[in-house]
C-alpha cells in the first residue's frame, strides 16, 4: 500500500467514521479517490489533513468530514444527475462521480482547466467541467436531481436553485461571519424546505455573498 493510501484509509478512519458518515456509497468513494490527485502540487503532503486547504487565491478544498457529511446527507442515487458548484480541482466532483450516473461541475476559468486536467489524468469519464460564474450554474443541463455546493455561502441565488428539479435535494454550507451551518434543502413547489445538518465553516465563494444593505 502506498503512502497516500495508507493516509486515505486514515482519512476514512479518523475523520469520516467517528463523523456520523454511515451510507457505504460515500465512505467507498472517499476510500477509492486519490485526494492527493486533485490539490495544488506542493500541496500534497497536506492532501489528508482534517481541514480546509488553500488551492489558490481565496479558494479552498473543504475538509474531508464536511464534505462526507454533506454527501452522505444528500443520499445521492446511481441514477441522478449532479450539479457541483465550485469543484475547486475536481475532487468533490470524482468523488460525487462514483455515486451518481453524471456530474456537471462549474468552476470559474483556470480553476475549471486544472480540475479538467486532473479529471482526465484519473480517468473520471462522467464529469463535464464547465467555466463559467459560480453562481450561474449550469441551465443547459437543468434540472437536476441534486446540487451540492463546495464552500460557504451567504445566499442561495435564485438562478441555482431554479435548477434543482421538484423534490430534489441540495447541499450547502451557509456562513454567518465566522460560523457556518450545513443544510440539506429539498424543493417542494416554488420553494426550498431546509434542515439543519451540522456545523462547519469555509470562505463565502464569489456571488454567494450577501449584498450590503444600502442605508441613509
């Protein structure tokens, strides 16, 4: 067994197990992608630590548990069809791949070439990477029956959630200051019904911001 999957089972072990992760579908996929294949080079040594890791500019990889949690909350099907927004370089996207029958992932320009690369390297033949505003989504290929997002956010964009499909979930970590509340929504009419998940915390992704309040 190589170093980095000896670090993988670890991983699994220390930080996803002992977190409430209990759907076998997820714990397979965190055990069989390589996360050190989707982080900045000379970040890999820091591939498997149990916290967010900088991949350039403000962005972030989320850690392990959050996003473990976050997917074993969603229940993601072989048959569904995924939206992941701000995939960073492609690893919730391979990850989310050997659960669902396809992911769209978004990403913004450079970052989208990058988990683009890194995707083909790994032979990952389910994800279409497109560049593009995060906040934007991906219409062309709407509905779908779930959207998980990688990062923190202020507000949902009506644009995003109009691509969810009728009772589809979604899964994102909304940050209030320094603290942060991950959510599962499902769409039921013109709205979504949210749960509370658990706690954790990243940077706001850009155009998930809340706008400031305009005052006299």
């Amino acid at each position: 067994m190589s170093d980095f999957a000896a670090r993988r089972v670890m991983m699994v072990d220390n930080q996803i197990r002992p977190s409430d992760v209990t759907k076998y579908p997820v714990i397979a996929a965190m055990l069989a992608v390589p996360r050190e294949a989707y982080v900045p080079a000379d970040r890999r040594e820091a591939a498997y630590v149990g916290e967010n890791l900088a991949i350039g500019g403000a962005r972030t990889m989320v850690e392990p548990r959050t996003l473990a949690k976050l997917l074993d909350g969603l229940n993601i099907q072989r048959d569904e069809l995924v939206l992941n927004i701000g995939t960073g370089l492609g690893y919730s996207a391979a990850v989310i791949a050997r659960m669902a029958e396809a992911v769209v992932a978004v990403e913004e320009e450079g970052l989208a070439a990058e988990a683009q690369a890194a995707l083909g390297d790994q032979r990952v033949d389910n994800v279409a990477v497109i560049a593009g505003e995060l906040a934007a989504g991906a219409a062309k290929h709407a509905p779908y029956d779930v959207i998980f997002i990688e990062g923190g956010i202020e507000v949902l964009p009506d644009a995003l959630a109009a691509q969810l499909k009728q009772g589809g979930r979604i899964g994102c970590l909304f940050m209030e200051g320094a603290l942060g509340t991950a959510r599962i929504g499902t769409k039921l009419g013109d709205g979504i019904v949210w749960r509370d998940a658990f706690n954790a915390a990243a940077p706001v992704l850009p155009g998930f911001e809340r706008k400031g309040e305009f005052a006299l």
